[in-house]
C-alpha cells in the first residue's frame, strides 16, 4: 500500500517536471494518459492520493490578511517575437499601487517551470511603483508558446494573470 501511494506520488511530481519540456497540446494529452492510466491501477488511493496534491499545488498563499489595494499595470501580456531555441530571455512588468493601502506582493506563481519570477518584496506605497520580471528559458521549446504567471496580492481580483508569447526558431 505504502510503495503504492510512494509510486503514485513520484509519478506526478516527475510528470509536473517533465512537462515544460513539450508543447502544450503534447502535455495536455500527456496528462490524459497519466490520468487514465494511474485511475485504472489503483481507484481507491487514487482518489485519496491526488486530491491533496492538486489542492496544495492550486492554492497559493493569501496576501497575508493585508487591506485590499488597486494597481495599475503598464501591461499584462508581451510578445518577445522571434527567439532563438535555447535563449533565455526576461520581461520586467511595471505594477503602480493606485490604492490608499500599501501594496503587498505575496507571492508570483509560474504556470510552469520553464518561467522563473522575481517581484519587488517590501511593500508597494501608494502612487510607487514596484516590478514583477518574468525570466523564460526557451531551452526546451519549438514554434508559438504561450505562458503565464499568477500575480497573488492584496487586490480584490487577485491573483492577476502575467502573459507572455514567443516564437522559438531553431
């Protein structure tokens, strides 16, 4: 029972790193067929096992019970056009606190592991502004992707969504 759930749980944590090596379509069919496949081994401890997982993975930390703010973002989407397969490329998000309450970025959560973020930690101060980077390593990619990041604050439509696009050329 034990090696069983251990399995389980190496499965998924392996799969989560494997799949920012593919493109999204391959993924997403990727997920199906783990998903099938471990639903058939074992039904019981399945249902047991993944759904504490996903919860933990889907629920990030509230922005510490601070008073709710209003931003301003200089842009939510970037186009870094044509890149070259294997550069590793960033694009700096400029966010303005427009509220009367400090703004707090608790934390910036990557849709994937090809995407590592950096924010501004300290407290954004009314009418300040602070900076959220998105660096992209394009190492395992080819032609259009898409990413994102989730932006967890004390704003009231949190968390907000960072994109960004690129054609990685070989």
């Amino acid at each position: 029972m034990k090696k069983t759930l251990s399995i389980i749980a190496l499965s998924i944590i392996g799969f989560g790193l494997v799949s920012c090596k593919k493109e999204n379509k391959e993924t997403q069919a990727a997920d199906a067929v783990a998903t099938d496949s471990t639903a058939t081994t074992t039904t019981p401890t399945d249902s047991s096992t993944v759904a504490p997982v996903s919860a933990e993975t889907a629920t990030p930390a509230p922005a510490s019970n601070q008073p709710l703010t209003t931003i301003a973002l200089s842009e939510s989407n970037f186009d870094f056009g044509k890149i070259k397969k294997g550069d590793k490329v960033e694009h700096v998000y400029e966010i303005t606190n427009t509220g009367t309450n400090p703004l707090v970025i608790s934390e910036v959560k990557p849709g994937c592991g090809c995407t590592a973020p950096d924010f501004t930690k300290e407290p954004i101060l009314p009418g300040k502004k602070g900076k959220i980077t998105l660096h992209f390593d394009s190492t395992n990619f080819d032609g259009a992707v898409n990413k994102y990041a989730d932006v967890f604050a004390n704003v009231e439509k949190a968390p907000i969504k960072l994109t960004f696009t690129a054609n990685i050329q070989p």
